[in-house]
C-alpha cells in the first residue's frame, strides 16, 4: 500500500517541482547568454585577428614605400613644410635679417629702395643654394611685413614711413621677430 499524501505533503512536492522547473529555465536562460556571448567572443577575435593582419600589411607598405627613397615633395616632404616653403622661409629670413642691417644705415630710405635691397639679399641667399632665381617678390614680403605690423597694432599708419620708423625704432630682434 502507499502512503498516504497529506495536503501539505501535495504543497511541498508541488513547490520544488515548481522550483526544479524555475532552476531548469534559469540554467537555459544562463547556457543561452553564455553561448550568445561566446559567439560575440569569436566575432571579435575573428575583427580582431584580421584587423592587426591588415595593420600589419599597411605597416609594412608604408615602411617599404619610405624606405624606397621617394622623391622629395612626393610623400613627407609635401604641405606646410614643403621642400618650397622650406626654401621661401629661408629666403624670407634672409632677406629680413640682412635688410634691416641695411635700413639701419638707410634711415631715410624709400620703399622701392628698401625692396631693391631686399631682393639683392633674397636672390644672394638662393644664389648660395645654387638656384640663383626668387620665389618670391621683395615688395611683396616688404609690404606683406608692413600689413601685419599694421593689423597687430604695432604702426599707427600702414604707411612706409611709419613702418621704416618703427622698424628702427624697435630694435632688429623686435622687428624681425613682432611682424612675421
């Protein structure tokens, strides 16, 4: 014979089956989120793996095509730095440096006078690199160094005048360095 089930032993069979049940869907619903992010995983190992085998091909591209010799201004040598504004700059300074030595003894000297210098010393500096021709014209970096001293505020007036005096006035470092 079998035993017999009291109500409350119905009840407490009924519950841990019920929480037997409820265990079962939370394993599932756990195995499930594992797999998913198990998947994820190997996606993006997968990403991963082929992103640094691309990394590495254009890293060696890029390493080859450097060490090839490219002609300067064709890669690195391109832009703000060029190989050409390198070269304007260094007639430019030039040309500044040694103009101001010549004002300082031509106190009164005019614009033309001023840009004929200028260009004598811009065509000394390249001539010295071996390319005796200008890039740039002497009344354009004279007038172009007049127009910045006048919109920084350094001359009252964008005049020749006022720039020549103040350019004396100032000193060579000032000058030179104040209105680039």
């Amino acid at each position: 014979m079998q035993p017999t089930l009291t109500q409350s032993d119905v009840y407490a069979i009924n519950a841990a089956e019920a929480r037997k049940r409820d265990l079962r869907l939370e394993i599932a619903r756990i195995k499930g989120q594992l797999d998913a992010s198990a998947a994820l995983s190997r996606a993006a190992a997968e990403v991963n793996s082929a992103t640094l085998v691309k990394k590495t091909a254009l890293e060696q591209e890029l390493l080859q095509l450097e060490s090839s010799g490219a002609a300067p201004g064709s890669s690195d040598d391109w832009g703000k730095y060029s190989t050409v504004e390198m070269a304007a700059q260094d007639e430019r300074f030039y040309a500044k440096d040694k103009g101001y030595d010549w004002l300082v003894y031509n106190p009164l000297a005019t614009l033309e006078e001023t840009v004929a210098e200028f260009e004598k010393y811009m065509l000394e500096q390249r001539t010295a690199r071996g390319r005796p021709w200008l890039l740039q014209r002497g009344e354009g970096l004279v007038r172009e160094w007049q127009a910045n001293a006048f919109a920084r505020g350094l001359i009252a007036e964008d005049s020749w005048s006022a720039f020549r005096d103040w350019l004396l006035a100032v000193g060579k470092e000032r000058a030179i360095s104040a209105a680039d």
